[in-house]
C-alpha cells in the first residue's frame, strides 16, 4: 500500500494487499480503454462505455459493428470458471444471450483476456469459450520486456485479438448485407 510497484507486481497482489481491492473503476478500467484506444475505439464515438452501475448490462458495447460486448472485472476475480450464476464467465454469457447480434464476449481483468464466442444453432443460442486465444497479459508484458515474446501463444493470441477486433468502419452497405445474413433469431 502506498508503494510503486510494476505492472506484473500489482498483478500478482493478493486483494487485500492492493490499496483498493475493487480497482475495476480505478485501475482496469482506464488500462482497458488505453488499450481500446490503440485499437481505434473510442468511448462514446464507436464504443459505449457503461458509465453509470445500474443493472446487468456489460462495461462495454461496440457500435456500428455489433462485434463485441466487452466486461471489465477487478484484478483478483475468476474470469474463467463458472462457480455460479453470479460468476464473471455466466454473466458476459447472459449478455451474449440477451444483446443480440454480437459476436463476441470479452472479459478482462488486469490479468487476462478471455474470449467467448456466441454461436447459434437452430433454435438455440451457445455461447463457447475459446479458451485457445486467452491471453495472459502478465506473461504476454513479461516476455516482452525480456525480448522473447515473438512467436508466444500469448504474442500470437494478441495480435489476433488486434486483427479480430480492432475498429473498422464498414460501408453501409456492407453492414446491410451482414444485417440480411443474420440469423432471424439475432434481429
């Protein structure tokens, strides 16, 4: 508490050693939009960013593209298991089963990204996690700093996640094509 500590020491803090336990607002979420920015997302230009906590709606949505729902959790929370219907992975699952026509589900937390995709199937919707593009962050900054982060699981997934999710603007009618190729129970 109350000293300088790397990106990687924080990280690996227990939560009552960090100064604020819930740093979802103070520390998460001003990296993640950092990083948003570099992916060319803005918030409230391209991306709506959940500002005011009222209600289980996700941290983030992109707009124009429906690609992705985005969720930030504080650092020391479980974005991989589903304990328990209130657990981080069953809540971006209800949002891709309720917001429809994304993509994507993201969580982050300071640690790691995880990936979840929404796919439907006749009448149903399913939401996967795919688990081979998480992306330890940690390990993914440590690699780096040493110069022997190319051709790591964490390299590759991020600069997939660049190429995926990156902004792009598409024409109108290419968003009208995607719109007439959704599936009846996306609309």
């Amino acid at each position: 508490k109350g000293q300088k500590v790397s990106f990687s020491e924080y990280c690996i803090l227990r939560d009552f050693e960090r100064e604020n336990k819930g740093d979802e607002d103070i520390v998460v979420t001003p990296i993640l939009l950092e990083i948003l920015r570099h992916f060319d997302f803005r918030s409230g230009v391209n991306i709506l960013q959940q500002v005011i906590k009222d209600g289980d709606k996700p941290d983030f949505r992109t707009l124009e593209t429906n690609k992705f729902i985005l969720d930030a959790k504080s650092t020391g929370v479980d974005i991989v298991n589903k304990r328990d219907d209130k657990s981080a992975v069953q809540q971006i699952i209800r949002y891709l089963e309720s917001f429809k026509g994304y993509e994507y589900g993201i969580l982050f937390n300071l640690h790691h990204f995880e990936f979840f995709e929404r796919q439907n199937e006749k009448d149903l919707i399913k939401v996967k996690h795919v688990e081979e593009r998480s992306i330890n962050l940690v390990e993914l900054v440590k690699t780096f700093s040493e110069n022997k982060a190319e051709g790591t699981k964490n390299l590759e997934n991020f600069k997939w996640f660049y190429a995926h999710f990156r902004f792009e603007k598409i024409k109108p009618e290419e968003y009208i094509e995607i719109i007439k190729n959704r599936e009846k129970e996306d609309l």
